[in-house]
C-alpha cells in the first residue's frame, strides 16, 4: 500500500517571554515548535527541555526512560530493556506523537498506530530532547496531535576530538560507546556508535525462570559544509539494530519461553540545505526513513514469523521570515509512504 501526503505549512507568530527561575541558564533553542530555529523563550508553546547535563545526571539510558520524569508523559514497558514501551502525552497514546531525530521521522508507518519504538533510542548521542505538549497537526502533520517529541543529537567540536566509554550494570548489562569528530570553518564530521547488552529479565514469575536478553546497536553520523555565512549544507544517518527476547501470551509456557523474540532494523537518512539572507531563512529538506520488523512467535498452532516492512519519503522546503513583532513561516511538504 502507498500513501502520499501533500501539505501546505502556514504560521504566523507573535514573541512573548517565559518567564523562569531566579538561575541563570544557558541560551536553549528549540525547533520543534514551528520547524525553525528560535530561543525557547520567544516561544509561546508548552515546550520542555531535557538537556544533555539531566540526561547524564540521572542515568537515563534510553529516551522512553528520560521522557517519564516528565509532567503530561506516562510510559508503560512491559518487562525489561527493550521489551515495548508505551508512552501517552496528554492521555493521547504514541501514535498521536511525532518523533524526530534531527529532522528525521522516527514513527514507523509499519505499527498499527504509527507509533516511534521509544524502546530502540539510546541516550548517549543525545544533545537534547525537546518535548511539544498540544496539537501540532498544522505544522508537523496528523502525527502530532498530541505533540512532538525532538532529539537532537551532538553536534562536532571545533578541532579533533575522540571519546570512548564503557559501561557494567545489573543483570549483566555492559555498554560501549565511541564518538570521533572533526570540525573547521567550513567543514565538520562526526561518527558515533552505540552497543549494549543485557541479559536482563523475565517479565513474568518467577523471574528468574528465563531471561528476556536486550541487544541494541547504534550508529549516528553528521557531515555538514558552509560554503559561506549564507549558505549551508548537511548530511545525517542514524541506524538502529535491536534484538529482543520477550514472552508470547500465547505460549503455552510463557515462562520458560526461550523462542520469542523480535529483532528491528532502522534507517534514517537525511540532506538539508539552509539559505539565511538578513531576516530571511530558507530550508530544503530531503529524507528517507527505511523500517523493518520481525517477530518469531509460538503458540498452540507451532513456531511462527511475522514480518514488517515500510518506507518513508519526505521533501520539505521551508520559508522563515523575522519582523519586528514575531516571524511568518510558509513551506511546501510532501511526503510517501
């Protein structure tokens, strides 16, 4: 089945001021309240942060975990890493929120509600996570209407620059991460990469009668070129890779299940290309977004796979222009599933 989707972005927006602690804090821009840069304080959209330096403080390790400390947020998970994760905003389930990672469309049109699997995103590329409570539908589209959800992952660092880390936890968890970057006047490159493992848990009693083992695999790379002030380019690719054990309620020992299991492979690529002149910003905006899941089941009639494939397509182009009291945004979108 093919869907395609032609929308026409219109907004008109007037400054205002939020008002925040006596503390002094960092500039934070945000995008997801109209598909443009701007200071989270001219906004006038319920818009929540969650930084890099919170994401790190409370040892958040995936995205589904980071999200639940939030007011207007619930996240049910079924079990341990990487079992499936439910999340609502506002009481509205995930098939009505959009999720992004740096531009790209992370909902998978191949669930039966559209939903983003929360329970694939780990946390370490993670710059920052900005959360839009309240319909978007006329910016973002019908995904969004119950909000928006936008990572946004590390950006390189002027020089060279290379980080390693491992990691140990419960249930015999063990993490890997590595970063390398590379940035001048006009040109900048960084890779990064993600492993974790887990033999993690059973969701059913006993517990301790089978585990449901977690494998995820992450790769995150950003190219991007300045020809002038005026005149950008960029290039992003994020690929998932997970692998989960669960318990199928069909089983006919779910406790002891050893077969179930369901394995998941994302692509999300994506190229922009930015114009600012004075007051005037524009955005062409291409991606593609490759979706594929599988899940080997048992039950009273035998052992089972059940395959699901989708591809997006996206092109955008986005007009943003400043005055004196607030900004007008026009763009053209087109998407096919």
């Amino acid at each position: 089945m093919t869907t395609k989707q032609l929308s026409l972005i219109t907004a008109t927006l007037l400054l205002s001021t939020h008002t925040y602690a006596e503390e002094t804090l960092e500039e934070i821009t945000i995008i997801s309240a109209n598909k443009t840069q701007q200071s989270i304080q001219e906004t006038t959209s319920n818009v929540t942060v969650i930084t890099s330096e919170e994401i790190k403080e409370k040892g958040y390790q995936n995205v589904a975990q980071a999200i639940a400390a939030q007011a207007g947020i619930q996240v049910a998970t079924s079990g341990g890493l990487g079992q499936p994760t439910s999340f609502f905003v506002r009481g509205m389930s995930s098939g009505s929120v959009l999720v992004l990672i740096d531009g790209m469309r992370l909902n998978d049109p191949s669930t039966t509600n559209g939903t983003a699997l929360l329970d694939t995103l780990t946390t370490y590329n993670i710059e920052q996570i900005e959360i839009l409570k309240g319909g978007a539908s006329s910016i973002w589209g019908s995904n969004a209407s119950a909000g928006v959800i936008n990572i946004i992952t590390k950006e390189a660092k002027e020089g060279v620059h290379g980080s390693l880390g491992l990691s140990y936890g419960s249930y015999n968890t063990k993490g890997v991460d590595a970063a390398l970057s590379y940035k001048d006047e006009k040109f900048s490159a960084q890779i990064l990469a993600s492993y974790l493992n887990s033999d993690s848990f059973s969701a059913l009693a006993p517990r301790d009668s089978e585990s449901d083992a977690y494998e995820n695999k992450n790769a995150n790379l950003k190219l991007g070129y300045a020809f002038d002030e005026n005149n950008k380019v960029r290039l992003s690719y994020n690929k998932y890779k997970t692998s989960t054990d669960y318990d199928d309620p069909f089983s006919t020992n779910q406790a002891d299940d050893d077969y179930s299991r369901a394995t998941s492979d994302q692509t999300n690529t994506a190229l922009d290309y930015d114009f600012t002149l004075d007051n005037y910003t524009a955005l062409l905006h291409a991606s593609k977004g490759e979706y594929e899941r599988e899940y080997f089941t048992t039950g009273f009639f035998g052992d089972g796979k059940n395959v699901y494939k989708a591809t997006l397509q996206e092109y955008a182009f986005i007009n943003k222009y400043d005055y004196a009291l607030g900004k007008v945004v026009l763009g053209l979108e087109y998407k096919e599933y």
